[in-house]
C-alpha cells in the first residue's frame, strides 16, 4: 500500500468508525480537528517506524509490528491530557481495517 492511500484508509477509519465510537463532543471535536493533519502524522509514524520504501511503499504489518510492541511496553497510549485514550484492542481494530482486501 502507497503512503497516500495508507493515510486515506487512517482517514476513513477515523471518520467511519473513531468518530461514532466517541461519547462527548469535546473527543469529537479534538478528532474532527485532527483530521487535516492525519496525512502528514501517518507518514511520519511509517517513516519512524522504518516502514516506507524508497518508492513510497508502506509495510503495513512492519508498522504494525512496531506499534504493537510499543503498546507491549506502555499498555495504552493517551493523547491531549487523556481526553483520547487508545488500548491495544483499538490498534488492533485500525490495522485489522488497514489491512482488509
């Protein structure tokens, strides 16, 4: 999968089934807001994670191994003082959905 239609599919992910999934207006709007940055902060969580080739190629499951074992390490991963929250069932569910055919 190419770095553009990887961000796409994060970006689909996050309106079709993050957005739903969230209770207050408050996570919502912080999601909402994040949205035009997600092509950007994918490719450097591929790049960091050294899962994009020369051709702009993403091994998905590279990146996928790596953030696994981060949330190995830490358990859970909060953004914005907690207000977003994220346990390794929610990476799972997003590289599940990458990663469907």
């Amino acid at each position: 999968m190419n770095i553009n239609d990887l961000s796409t599919k994060v970006t689909e992910y996050a309106v079709s089934k993050l957005l739903p999934s969230t209770k207050t207006w408050l996570t919502k709007f912080a999601i909402g807001g994040f949205l035009p940055d997600i092509p950007a902060n994918v490719e450097k969580l591929a790049r960091m994670t050294n899962s994009v080739s020369p051709d702009g190629n993403v091994d998905v499951q590279r990146m996928k191994s790596v953030v696994m074992s981060g949330f190995n390490a830490a358990g859970r991963l909060d953004l914005l003082g907690g207000m977003l929250g994220f346990e390794p069932k929610d990476a799972e569910q997003l590289f599940d959905y990458l990663l469907e055919r």
